[in-house]
C-alpha cells in the first residue's frame, strides 16, 4: 500500500497567519486549558495549558497562488486551531486525525473540486481510491461536524 503524507500549514503561511490571518483579522491567543483543538501546525491535538489561536485559513486559495490553479467558487477560508506561538510541526508518522467520520474532498490540478467522500472507516484504503483517478492532484481532509480543513494530501 502507498504511503501517504499529511501536509502541516507550511512555517511561512503559519507566520503569516500569526499575524493576520486569510480574513485580515489578527488572531487572539487564548490558553488552552482543556486541550485537545486539532492543531493544523503540527498535526496533533493540543495539550492541556498551551497557547492556541483560532484563524481563518484559505487552503485552496494559497495553493493557487503557487500553481496558478483557478479555484474560482471551490475556493473557501474556515477556522483552524494553530499554536499561538512557533512550534515544532509535525512530529512525522502516521496520518492524523482519521479516528472519526472524515470526508476525503479531492481537487484537481485547476483548483476545481472532483468530489467528495464520507469516510468512516478504511481511511488508507479511501485515499487510495482518490487518487486512483489521474486527475486527483490533491485532497483536502475535513472535518464532518464542522467541515473545518485538517490537512492536505498530495501524490506521492
């Protein structure tokens, strides 16, 4: 089986973001006390006392802008929970986040979406299966209950 590689909010988008995120805001730090906010900077969840902010993030829209795709309408912001402060990234392995209801949204190389899939189980084998079409140049994972992005995978 393929092996596939989560991809963090890049350190240079994450600086950026820091200071204003995708909606022009200036994102507002809080601790968090609880932990547990899937963090897209490192791919893990949070823990109990770190400092995270919640900012609008434009996936497609960034992606674009190095390709020159056009995502036209399928281009869209949401939240994500990122550290407030520099982190590590990611610490490498598995694929994050796959223990719950995903949907698996798959682009092609225009920015235009090709479709979507609820995933409940069988995650490795459902991103196998999005790119088994050759026009898949990338998937963004997504939340059910929010839609929020968690990562984007690429081809390998």
């Amino acid at each position: 089986m393929t092996t596939y590689i989560a991809r963090a909010i890049e350190p240079a988008v994450l600086k950026e973001l820091r200071a204003a995120d995708d909606q022009g805001r200036e994102p507002v730090p809080v601790t968090d006390e609880e932990g547990g906010a899937p963090l897209r900077c490192c791919l893990r969840h949070s823990r109990p006392g770190e400092r995270i902010a919640l900012v609008s993030y434009a996936p497609l829209r960034r992606w674009a802008a190095r390709t020159g795709a056009r995502p036209g309408p399928y281009d869209e912001q949401g939240p994500v929970f990122v550290h407030a402060d520099d982190c590590a990234g990611p610490e490498g392995g598995e694929l994050p986040f796959t223990n719950a209801h995903r949907v698996l949204r798959r682009y092609s190389a225009d920015g235009h979406i090709l479709g979507g899939e609820l995933v409940e189980s069988g995650f490795e084998e459902a991103l196998a299966k999005a790119f088994d079409d050759p026009a898949v140049a990338l998937v963004h994972v997504r939340a059910v209950e929010y839609g929020c992005f968690y990562y984007e995978v690429r081809r390998p």
